[in-house]
C-alpha cells in the first residue's frame, strides 16, 4: 500500500503507459496483417493465442532485461539505445510491407510471436528502463500492452495521425527514461550526485536533442519522398 502512495510509482506508471501507446500500436499492426489471410473465425483465435505467446516471452524478456540492467555498465548501455529508440520513432518508417500474411492457424500464431518478439525489444528496453527495477510495474506495464496490442492499434494510429504531437509526446518520454538511465549508472551516479546541474542539463539536451533531430530527419524523409 506504501508503494502506491509514493508520487515515484505514479510517474513511472505513467511513463510505462505512454510508452505502451506509442510503441504497442506498431505490433499490434504486425498482428492484424499476419492475421488477415485465416478465414474469420480462426482470425481471432490467431490474434489472442498469438498475443498470449507474444506477452509470455515478452514478460520473461523485461523481467531478465530489469535484473540485466542492475549489472554496472548496462543502465548506460540500455539509455543509450533508448535513446536510439526515440529518434527512430520520430523518423517515418514503413516496414510492414514485406510482412506476409498467414494461410494456416498455427502458422499465423508462429508468425504474431516471433515478429512481436523481435520488434517488442523497444518495448521491453523502454518498460525495464521506465519501471526502475521495479517487478510490480513490469507486470502492470504488460497487462496495459495487452488490450493495446488486441484491440487499441487502429485507433492509436488514427489518432496519432490526426494528432501528430502524441508521436513528440511519446518520443519526448522516451528520451528522458533513457537519459534518466544513463545517470543512474552506477559508476555515474557519484558524478551527478555532486552536480545536479549537469544531470538535468543532460535530461533536458537528450529530450531536446532527440527531438529536434528526430524532427528534421522526418522532413528530409518527406522531401525526397515527395521528389520521387
């Protein structure tokens, strides 16, 4: 009960849920194409045996990624491809087109939890990261994905669409769990323990820096598109 009185508990949860918003939606499109070639009433047998696999081995990952990230060096490791991460999501990115569709049940559940599974790594970096080595928020995290991932995918990106500033949003959170990791390194901690200043000099030039080049590598994207 202590746990859910603290404002840190609060923080990370709502750090893990806009991380599930943004980075969620893009398997669950994966889960749908893989899907879509199964005869109706076998489509949603693929779609919940698939997720329920999908979020098994995802659980088994960010739980071994939260005891990973408390050997030193790898909180700097995990923040700096977070990092990584959050530029990625700024920057149009269309690779679903070589996913194939499914003809068999087992075959289209085969597919849903190994494409989950090796574009779930975001997601699983960016949930351990956010959860602070906390197991409870972890778990919490995982149930969140669930419906998103089921159900939430469509309109997510109907309304990130229409509202391009949630892509940011997600983006901007994302940097700042994954500079919030890298001070929290141990071999760092001592440093910016000394000079709180430079910690958040660090935080806010990650989340900026992010988002600035996020944005204009987006545009560059644009405009050779738009030449060809």
């Amino acid at each position: 009960m202590e746990l859910l009185l603290q404002p840190e508990f609060w923080s990370a949860l709502l750090a893990i849920i806009v991380i599930d918003l943004v980075l969620a939606g893009d398997n669950a499109i994966v889960i749908g194409m893989a899907a879509r070639n199964l005869p109706a009433h076998q489509q949603k047998k693929a779609i919940i045996w698939g997720t329920v696999g999908a979020i098994v081995i995802r659980a088994l990952a960010t739980l071994a990624v939260v005891w990973l990230l408390k050997i030193p060096g790898l909180l700097l490791v995990g923040g700096l491809i977070l990092l990584w991460i959050a530029l990625k999501l700024l920057v149009s990115d269309d690779g679903h087109e070589n996913m194939k569709a499914s003809g068999s049940l087992g075959a289209a559940i085969w597919t849903i939890i190994v494409a989950d599974t090796v574009m779930g790594l975001d997601n699983v970096i960016a949930v351990a990261g956010a959860a602070h080595g906390d197991f409870l928020l972890v778990i919490i995290g995982l149930i969140i994905s669930v419906p998103i991932m089921v159900w939430g995918s469509t309109i997510i990106l109907k309304f990130m669409e229409r509202f391009p500033v949630v892509i940011y949003v997600g983006a901007g959170v994302l940097a700042y769990t994954a500079a919030s990791m890298v001070t929290s390194e141990k071999f760092l901690a001592p440093f910016f323990t000394a000079y709180p200043w430079v910690k958040w000099v660090f935080i806010v030039a990650s989340v900026v820096g992010v988002l600035l080049i996020g944005r204009m590598k987006s545009q560059k994207q644009k405009r050779l598109a738009e030449q060809n």
